[in-house]
C-alpha cells in the first residue's frame, strides 16, 4: 500500500566556492602561487595586474549558479550588469603591504651530481671485471641516503639473479663490498650497520695507540660503549679513566650517517617562504602579509571589449550568442576567484593577527616561557570562525619573527596549573625542563625522578611519566645515555 508523507529536514551544505575557499585558505604561499598560475592558465578572462591595471567594477554582480549546469540564453543576460566605463585607480586595486617594484626574488640552487651517481663514478678508479662491475654498481644502487645497506647479503643475491642476471654467491658480493664499495668516498658508505661504519672510518686513518683501541672497544664491546657503561669498558680493556676519555673523543669525531654529508646528495631544498612578517618597531608589534600572498589581480579587459562589441552589435549570430554565453561563464569564474583570494588574505589577516595578540609578551621578548596556553577555539571564538578554519591557517603557514621563521601551529598548547593555581602552557615547562637539563652535571645526570622534583620546587607539580613524555618530544635521551666522561 503507498503512502504519502512530509518530511521536514534541515541540512547544511557548502556550496563549491566555499569548498574552494576553504582549500585556498590551507595552501602555504608556494603552494598557492601554483595554485594562482594555474587559474590564471585555465581562465583566460583572469588577468594579473602586471601588464594592465585596468578593471571592471567592483560592484559587479557576484551571484553565480548553484550547480553550474543550467543553460542561460544570450537574451537572458544582463550584458550592462558586466560592463563599467569608470576605471579603479591602481591604488585600489594593489595590497599597502608591498611597492609596485617589488620584485619576486628566487633564490637558485645549483645543480650537482647525485649521491649515487658520485659513488658510481668512482668505480672507475678501480680495476674490476664485468662481474665485479656488476655486484658494484648494484651494491652501490642499494645504499640509502644515509649511506648504508640495510638488506641482508643473500636477498642482494637474489636480487642480482633476477634483476641483472648475474649469478653469483655471498663471498664473492662481500669481497666487492669490502674491497671496492668500503673505499668510496666519504668513508663509512656501504656499512650494513653503525658499528661497522665506525670502524670502516677508524681502519681508514693512520694507526694511534687510541685509535687502534678505539677499533678493538667497538670489535668487542660495542654494546657497553653505545650504552655508556664506563666502568665495565675500563675493567675489560684495563684502561684509566682519560685513556677511555681519548677513545670516547676519536669515535666522536666520526660521522655515523656518511651518505647524509655528501654536498651533492640531489635533494630538493626546501625553502620555507613565510606567510606573515612581524616586525618589532618602537616597541609595537607590526604584522604584514607577505606580498606574494596578495596577488594583484583583475577581470580581463579583452573580455570586457567582447561584451561590449556584442552589445553594440545589431546583428546578432547564434555563434556570437554562444561566445557571449561563454564569456558570462569565464567572467563569473574570474569574479569569485578575485573575490576568493580577498576573503582568503581577510582571514589570514584576521586569525594571524588574533594570535599575535594573543601571545603579545611572546612577540615582544621571543621567551618561550611567556607563551600562554593557546587552543585552536581559543584564536575561533575571538574571530567568530570555525575551529576547522584556525586549523587551516594554523597547521601549512609560517610567520617571519625577529627570533626566526616559526610554524603558527608551535604557538599553540595545552595547560596546566602550576603550584599557584594558574594556567601555564606546557611550552613553559619544556623550556625550564630544557634548561634544566643543559646545565646538569653530564658526569652523574639527573633521571626522570630527580628532574620531576626539581620541576616540582620551580613550582611545576608535575608527574614523573609526564617528565618522561615531554623529555622524549624534545628529542633527549634517558639520564644513562647523556652520561659523559
């Protein structure tokens, strides 16, 4: 049996130009001058303001069909709502940030010879039959970049049987190994583990009494040197206490990963392009926006000529309909990404100067310890602005500061309360743990436990585990491990 209801629901959708917004919104400055290039490739009626400064009005119509699909007649469209004989003057049309003769200024790299291809040309220094050959430049293809072998010697057999035919056996790829791959330049490469390629180093320089005792300490007792047991190192090898300092100094000299100091390892240099400038001038706090995110663009004055032709046309041609049809398309399209770009450089300014503010004593000293707790609905309340939206600001830009080039994100972080009651930002206690830790007595460290109270007498009642937490996201090791001699 059929029945015949109303349903009442309530949806919200977003519409494609707000997708599109939010999208350009996450891009960082590099990103979106692609982005830019590429619209302004696809889009023909979208022209920079580099060649031309003219532009239609601003007050053109900004309404845009939800779908896009639905066929407009030439007849139905408003050709005066497209048109104005009245030009914006260029200071309108250019963000204050930035002179008319700036100039985008890039910074070239050189190109090198990669890694491999190094270590490859130095095969030929070496007399090696077709075989060895072979074994050599595939051992030299299975190097990471940090210059070792991580495979095991049978599977780079099976390897060179199937891939380069050429049937061989374990002793004859360890041979090539050690006795042409172990000599290439920088010493170490091609190790199949740390030790080995602190001792391919050691073995490499001239012969010392510390440094033939530094090759039999890593041979012998490579676990109690990597794990600092001192005491167990001198009573093995019956050494004093500056004879294992004098060993300790010569492998510290040594480079543990070889292939990641090589100049030309060919990898692509990133260039972090900030988003936003803060200048500290006479004592204020002055933010920009970096010109390159405030792009000089305007509708095409071409496609403007077009509409107008057409208007004054008393013929009119089903082809010339369809062009204008066109053109109504493209012009819509130029208008919402004109207006898109705008919105975009709003919000940055917006939500970077919210946080500015936010973190003002942070600004003005660069002390860590004077950042205030920061949460993503911290910066949106105040803004009146999605939590989604501060994240996308937050989380791909970077701000030029007078203590370095940061990521907006690191301005952001949780509380706790100190002995007093009061909120502080756990980007405060890692700094004073830092601290802490840094002045230390290397020779007795203080362990998780010893570092907890001292937090706790600075006023930071904190627990061990969480000690442990924050140590370890500042990338330093356990009490044991940061013993010295």
């Amino acid at each position: 049996m059929l029945k015949q209801s109303l349903n009442y629901k309530l949806l919200q959708k977003l519409s494609p130009q707000q997708i599109q917004l939010m999208k350009l919104i996450q891009l960082p400055t590099q990103a979106f001058e692609e982005r830019l290039k590429q619209e302004i490739e696809e889009n023909p009626a979208l022209d920079t303001g580099k060649e031309n400064s003219d532009s239609l009005d601003d007050d053109l119509s900004n309404e845009y069909d939800d779908a896009g699909t639905e066929k407009i007649e030439a007849e139905d469209i408003n050709i005066d709502e497209y048109l104005s004989d009245d030009e914006i003057p260029n200071y309108k049309t250019q963000a204050n940030n930035y002179s008319a003769d700036d100039e985008d200024k890039n910074v070239p790299y050189a190109a090198g010879t990669s890694f491999h291809q190094s270590l490859k040309n130095q095969l030929n220094t070496f007399t090696l039959d077709d075989e060895e050959r072979a074994i050599a430049e595939f051992l030299v293809g299975s190097i990471d970049d940090s210059g070792y072998i991580r495979r095991e010697i049978i599977d780079l057999v099976d390897d060179l049987a199937f891939t380069a035919n050429v049937f061989t056996t374990e002793e004859k790829v360890i041979k090539v190994l050690k006795k042409v791959v172990h000599k290439l330049d920088p010493l170490g490469v091609g190790a199949r583990d740390l030790k080995e390629c602190l001792i391919i180093q050691l073995k490499a320089k001239d012969k010392t009494k510390f440094r033939s005792l530094s090759i039999e300490i890593l041979e012998n007792a490579f676990d109690h040197f990597v794990k600092k047991h001192y005491k167990k190192l001198q009573e093995k090898f019956n050494i004093s206490e500056e004879e294992l300092k004098e060993v300790n100094k010569e492998i510290s000299k040594l480079n543990p990963k070889p292939g990641s100091s090589y100049a030309g390892n060919n990898k692509i240099a990133e260039q972090i392009v900030p988003d936003f400038s803060i200048k500290l001038i006479d004592g204020e706090l002055d933010l920009t926006l970096n010109s390159r995110n405030a792009p000089e663009l305007h509708v095409s004055r071409e496609y403007n000529n077009m509409l107008k032709g057409y208007q004054e046309s008393t013929v009119k041609s089903k082809s010339q309909k369809d062009a204008v049809y066109f053109i109504k398309q493209k012009l819509d399209a130029a208008k919402w990404f004109i207006d898109a770009i705008r919105q975009r450089q709003q919000t940055l300014l917006v939500t970077m100067n919210t946080i500015m503010h936010y973190q003002y004593e942070y600004f003005l000293t660069g002390d860590e310890r004077k950042l205030k707790p920061m949460i993503l609905k911290d910066i949106a309340d105040k803004i009146d602005m999605d939590v989604s939206t501060v994240s996308r600001v937050a989380n791909s830009k970077y701000v030029s500061t007078p203590y370095g080039t940061k990521l907006i994100k690191e301005f952001f972080s949780e509380s706790m309360k100190n002995d007093q009651g009061e909120d502080v930002s756990t980007k405060e206690i890692k700094k004073i743990l830092e601290t802490v830790i840094a002045e230390e007595n290397k020779k007795k460290p203080l362990t998780d436990e010893k570092l907890a109270g001292i937090l706790k007498e600075k006023g930071y009642p904190i627990a061990r585990r969480t000690v442990a937490k924050y140590r370890e996201q500042l990338d330093l090791p356990v009490a044991r491990l940061r013993k010295e001699i």
